[in-house]
C-alpha cells in the first residue's frame, strides 16, 4: 500500500480530473500528486512533454528506460514503463533488422493467435535469416 494516498478523482478540481482522466497511460505516480493540485497541471506537462516532444525516438527513450530500471533496480519505472515500450506495438520500425521484425511478428502471431502465418515461418527459416532452431 502506498504512504500517499491517491486523491478521490472525483473530488478534485476540474482542471485536475480533466488531466487525469484524459491522460493516454493512467500512472500512479500523476495520481498521486494530484493531490497537490498546485503543481500537478504543470507536471503533468513536464512528464508529458518527456514521453512525447523529445526529439530522441520513442523507442529509444523507452529502451533507456527499461535498461536504467534494469540496472539500478527500478521496479516501479520498469511495472510502469513496459506496457508503454510495448503497447506502440511498432514492429515495423526501422530501428529493427529484417530478421528482428520477422522474430517479433512471428512471436506477436503466437501470442495473439497461437499459430504463426506460413509467410512469417518462411522469411525465418529462408537462407537470408540466421535464425536456427535447435534439435
């Protein structure tokens, strides 16, 4: 359980529950300091300014993220960092090789569907990939 509470959404002032509940990720830690409703407009900013302006790749930032959460134990970056590194569900980016793409499609297609497509089995297992299956 946390030593601060978070606020009643209801309760707060308009401003405030407007920024809550239009927020794109719900965080815990904006709820939480939502209970100081003269600073929680002008962070909320900051944080969002962070996870969307930044001319660094959103992937990148993410992978950051999740490696300096990695290292230096943070659990609650990476509870809270993980859903947002995954759900843009970018499989397609550029910042993968082919045989990266082809890897997550066929994992995404497992997952989802518990079969992967014949086109995604064979760009894995054509020559051009290096991707081996072990006996």
């Amino acid at each position: 359980m946390s030593l601060v509470a978070s606020p009643d959404i209801a309760s707060l002032p308009e401003k405030v529950r407007t920024a809550i509940t239009q927020a794109p990720v719900q965080l815990n830690i904006f709820k939480m300091m939502a209970n100081d409703e003269t600073c929680f407009i002008p962070m909320t900013r900051l944080g969002g300014t962070i996870l969307s302006r930044q001319k660094l790749d959103a992937k990148l930032r993410e992978l950051a993220i999740l490696l300096v959460a990695k290292i230096e134990g943070g659990e609650y970056e990476w509870i809270q960092h993980v859903p947002i590194a995954i759900e843009r569900n970018l499989i397609g980016s550029p910042c993968f090789s082919d045989v990266e793409r082809a890897a997550l499609r066929f994992t995404e297609e497992l997952v989802n569907r518990v079969r992967a497509d014949e086109a995604t089995v064979r760009e894995l297992m054509s020559p051009c990939h290096p991707v081996k299956l072990s006996s």
